[in-house]
C-alpha cells in the first residue's frame, strides 16, 4: 500500500507540475484581448487544462500524500513530511483561489465577451496575477521534491 501511495503521489506531482508549466508558457503566448477570438480559444484551452489537469493531479498529490502519511509510521515523526503536508494543503487551496477560479472566470468572460455580451476592454486583468501564482506554486511543488528526496532532518518536539 506504501508504494502505492508513492507513485500515485509522484504521478499527482507529476501532473500538478507539468500543468503549471503549461498554463505559464499558454499565458506567455496568450494574444491580447483585441484579438478576441485568438484570445478566447486560448483562454478556453487553459480553463481546460486547469480543470482537467491541474485540478485532479493536485487533488491526486494531496490525497495520496495524506494516506502515505497516515500509512507508514516513521513519517509521523518526520519534520520534512509536516511541512510538505502544510505546503500541500496551502497548494491546494490557492489552486482553486488563484489558478482555478480565475482561469475558469476569465474564459468564461471571454467566451461572453465574443457572444458581446461583456465587454473585451474588462478582459485579461488577472494575467499577471495568475502567472505570478502559478510561478509560486511551481516553486513550492519543487520545494516538495526536494523535502521528498533528501528528507533533511527537521526537528518536531512531541511532548
């Protein structure tokens, strides 16, 4: 069960990271707004791997994390396992404030904008925002790898 829990932890991590490197390179090539339709394909494109990709992957990691934790013994006494449990449930809830909902938002207010039912110059003000979160939460992913290969000593007081 243990090794179970590992792989589908890695294969969650996996996905989790590969999904954030899509979503930046997609919103580095996204067209502007003025481009309506370009810009409105694209954004769909990246709803749909956030929600398809980068949603289940971080749901996967987490869940299997979770269970390998409650599983094997010596992790409850491991300092790097906590911190990468606290950095796993932080991932996952701005993942849905920071990368989900807004990429949901913004194709969804694009795909409106192209029906002309919103107007396209209130289009693309998360860019940046979404760009600078996933550019975090790559950080922290890779932060999580590095805790799960070298497993430093991290020192946690039981009383």
């Amino acid at each position: 069960m243990r090794r179970l829990m590992k792989f589908l932890h890695t294969m969650g991590a996996i996905g989790l990271m590969g999904a954030m490197a899509c979503l930046i390179v997609l919103l580095g090539l996204a067209p502007p707004p003025s481009a309506l339709p370009g810009y409105a394909l694209m954004r769909g494109a990246m709803a749909a791997v956030a929600t398809w990709v980068f949603l289940p992957s971080l749901a996967l990691m987490l869940v299997a994390g979770l269970l390998a934790i409650a599983l094997n013994r010596a992790f409850h006494q491991a300092g790097w396992a906590w911190v990468k449990l606290a950095t796993g449930i932080l991932m996952f809830e701005y993942g849905f404030v920071g990368v989900q909902g807004p990429m949901q938002r913004e194709a969804e207010r694009s795909a409106q904008a192209l029906a002309g039912r919103v107007d396209p110059a209130t289009l693309a003000e998360s860019l940046g925002a979404e760009r600078g979160t996933l550019w975090v939460l790559l950080a922290i992913a890779t932060a999580n790898v590095v805790l799960g290969i070298w497993r430093p000593r991290i020192l946690i007081r039981v009383r």
